[in-house]
C-alpha cells in the first residue's frame, strides 16, 4: 500500500501520520533567519549612502565618491566571507559594455557587477539559485552623475540585505549553488541583470529561482498615507515572457496560464517566508511588475527563466529619484534616516529562508503527468525521480480549486503515482520532491498525457 498522509499548508507545526514528512521549522534555517541583523543592514545603507552618488556615469576611480568606490567596497565586504566559506565562495567583477549616441548613457561605458557565488556542495547536483539586487542610483534627472542620489532604499536596502545573506550562508554548506548579484545599469536600463541574463544563458545556467530584491526597506506611502511594515509585495509573470509555440499550446489545453515558472516561485516563497518570518505577510501581485516600472528580475524571465520581483508594499513617490531637499514642508530624497531596517530585516528573512530550503530540497521531479485520456471523476498523476542530486523521500502532491490562486492542500506520496479522488476537471495539481526532514522544491505543474 502507498503510504499517504494529508496536510493542510495553512499550519506551521504539521503533525503528518508519517513522522518522516513533518513540515516544520528547520532549526538550522530558523537560527540563520535570526542572525540577519538590523544593525549591520543599517551600517551597509550608510555606507552606501556615503559613496554620495551610485549613478551609472559617475566616477569610478575615486576612492570614496561614484559608482567605483561603491562596487569596490561591495567587492571587498563580500570577498570578508571567503576564509570561513572553507574556499566555497568566489567573488568577481563581471565586467560589461554599455551606451553610445543617443542612448541614455550616451557614451560608451564600462561598468561593473559584483558576483559572489557559493559553490553547492554536490558536484551532480547543477542548479542555481539567484538573488540581485542593484547597486547604482539616481536623482531627479537621467543625466545628473554628479547631484546627490542617495539611493538609500533604492536600491541600498536589497543590497544591504544580500550581504547579510552572503555572511550568513557562506558559513553553511548547500548541496545546490547560490548566487549573490549586486548589478549596475539598473536606472538606465536593466543593463548589468541584461547582461547576466544573457551569460547564463549562453553558458546554461540551469537556474531555478531568481529573487530580484529592488527596495524592500520603505513602509510608509507617500499621498495615501499607509504605514504597514507587516506586508511584502512579490510580483511574477503570468503569461511568460519566454514562451514557444508548444510551450503556449500546452498552457492554452491546462488552462495554465496562473501556473507557470515564477508563479510557482512566488506561491512557493509566500509559503516558506510564512514558515520562517513572523509578523510579515507575503503578498502576491499576479503581474509582473508594477505600471511603467521594470526590474532586474525582466531580463531573466525573457530568457525563460522563473524570476520574481520582491518589493515593498507601499511606495513613496517623495523619496525615489528625488534630489533631497525640503518642498513644501515634505522632506524629499531617498535617505537612510527613512528606510525601515526592521522591515528590511524580515524582507531579507524571506529571501534567506527560500534559498536555504530550496537549495537543501531534492531536484524537481521530471516528466510530471495528468493523466487525461480517461472520463473519470478521479484524477492520476505520475513522474519520474529526478537524475541529479540526492533521492527525493518522497513528492507532495498539491491541489487547489481552479479560482483559488494558493495551494491548499500538500499530500506525502511516496511512490512515483497517484490516483485521488478529486477530478482533474475541478482542480489543478502540482507535485515537489521532498527530502526526509521536509525541505521541498519548487512544484511542477503536470503536463497533460492521454495515455492511461
Ligand atoms: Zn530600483
């Protein structure tokens, strides 16, 4: 008989009829999730701030102003994590060309990312898991390179809050590799994740999640007047930017289109960050970006990559992309005295946890199927253990009524198949590997096969 134990994904302490399938707090995820530390976020924003401009045509060889010094000292406060990384970690410039004539950035412009990458420690397990946040900044005007552009929440708080992650994790050993992007060009085009995106693709980086961190430390709206440091936006794709025509066919016969890559990614991180991060709800934005906005997480959707941008939820239009001063009695400019380092502290939690757990979660299952050749009011689902990486425990099936846009319930399954006494036509599936202590992957969304 296979063994099945039903679960509700709305509780934290699950108590399964199967001991081994517990979901519950890792204990080792728990405490890495604790030493993120406000201070040290806070220290780095200053730091950054410092630097008094972060724009993209500002200088580079100066050793306290401008964009360089910004990515030297990036460089350096990631390169302090090597020695207790036991060699695991690799810090480098990626270096890319940009601009000319009639460009934003209207000559041409070397500029420079910083990448750390902690090797995983199974050589047969090839995955990648991302996280970018970006290190220029800018004022009022596109062309300003010399004005103040703190830049203090846009984007010093996504970079702030990767370092953190760079010294927590580097200490730890994952079976997948993760990596740590502090991107230029940002503010004039997406250029250096553009640039990433398009390496990863020529060197087949076989990425499963990229986390695109673009101020994630502003609580208060401007205008509306909202104060709410509890809520965290993350936005994802439906339809996908990269899609072929048989990737189009199959979403069109699923009805799949609130169930590709990044909305997975993104049902995914809501369910762990609810596992690790009290006091913090992850809100999903079923789009992929905020009106006339566009992010670093873009480049790697159009390259077919699962990427999502996690944002705060409320924006101030008085602090992005101002000169600071006071107009009309409103401090304008994006300082470090307003970004919300406690939010900034459980926002870089979430990004923590969902690395940590996925990276030490079994591969995906391959060759995920619903079987629909049969008019039947149950529903068969199979797929095959995945190639790479340790051997799952076993998969959790998950279902959800079509109009319900949150997975609601994960049954164990140790075996390869199921039959549940749902209908296909009334529910939509998914299935994850899982390992012995719970950590799960990302679900599959099943493709439809007519054979029985
Ligand atoms: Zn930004």
């Amino acid at each position: 008989m296979r063994k099945i134990t039903f679960l509700f994904t709305c509780f934290l302490f699950l108590q399964p009829v199967q001991s081994q399938t517990i979901i519950s707090r890792d204990p080792e995820i728990s405490k890495m999730v604790e030493e993120v530390s406000r201070e040290k976020i806070e220290q780095h924003v200053r730091k950054l701030v410092s630097f008094h401009t972060r724009h993209n045509m500002s200088l580079q060889n100066d050793p306290s102003k401008g964009i360089g010094a910004a990515w030297n000292w990036i460089k350096s406060e990631m390169e302090k994590s090597i020695p207790a990384s036991d060699g695991r970690l690799e810090v480098k410039f990626e270096e890319y060309t940009v601009g000319g004539e009639g460009q934003r950035i209207p000559m041409e412009t070397n500029l420079k990312n910083v990448v750390a990458t902690l090797k995983g420690t199974d050589p047969g397990d090839d995955r990648k898991i991302l996280i970018s946040a970006h290190l220029d900044s800018r004022a009022a005007l596109d062309a300003d390179n010399t004005g103040f552009a703190p830049g203090a929440n846009d984007d010093g708080s996504g970079v702030a809050a990767i370092l953190e992650l760079v010294r927590i994790m580097s200490v730890r050993k994952f079976p997948a590799t993760m990596v740590f992007m502090a991107v230029s060009g940002e503010e004039h085009g997406l250029y250096g994740a553009r640039h990433m995106a398009a390496k990863a693709k020529e060197e087949e980086w076989n990425i499963i999640a990229m986390l695109n961190n673009d101020m994630i430390g502003n609580s208060g709206s401007s205008e509306t007047l909202l104060n709410d440091n509890m809520r965290v936006r993350v936005f994802s794709e439906g339809v996908p930017a990269f899609e072929t025509g048989e990737m189009a066919a199959r979403r069109k016969a699923t009805s799949g289109e609130n169930d590709g890559r990044a909305r997975q990614l993104a049902r995914y991180i809501k369910e762990i960050g609810k596992r690790y991060v009290d006091q913090l709800e992850v809100t999903l934005v079923f789009r992929n970006d905020r009106f006339g906005r566009g992010g670093d997480h873009s480049p790697f959707c159009q390259q077919g990559y699962p990427a999502v941008r996690i944002c705060e939820f409320n924006e101030n239009y008085d602090r992005t992309h101002k000169i600071p001063s006071i107009v009309n009695g409103i401090q304008e400019g994006d300082l470090p005295e307003y970004v919300d380092y406690e939010y900034v502290r459980k926002n870089a939690g979430v990004n923590l946890a969902t690395m940590a757990n996925l990276a030490l979660a079994p591969c995906e299952p391959v060759n995920c199927e619903i079987v629909t050749g049969r008019l039947t009011n149950s529903t068969t689902l199979r797929w095959e253990t995945p190639l790479k990486g340790s051997k799952p425990a076993g998969y959790y099936v998950l279902l959800r009524e079509t109009y319900q846009p949150l997975w609601e319930r994960k049954i164990f399954v140790t075996g390869n198949e199921i039959t549940l006494p749902y209908s296909k036509d009334n529910y939509f599936f998914g299935i994850q590997s899982a390992d012995e202590a719970g950590h799960e992957s990302i679900p599959v969304f099943p493709g439809p096969v007519r054979r029985q």
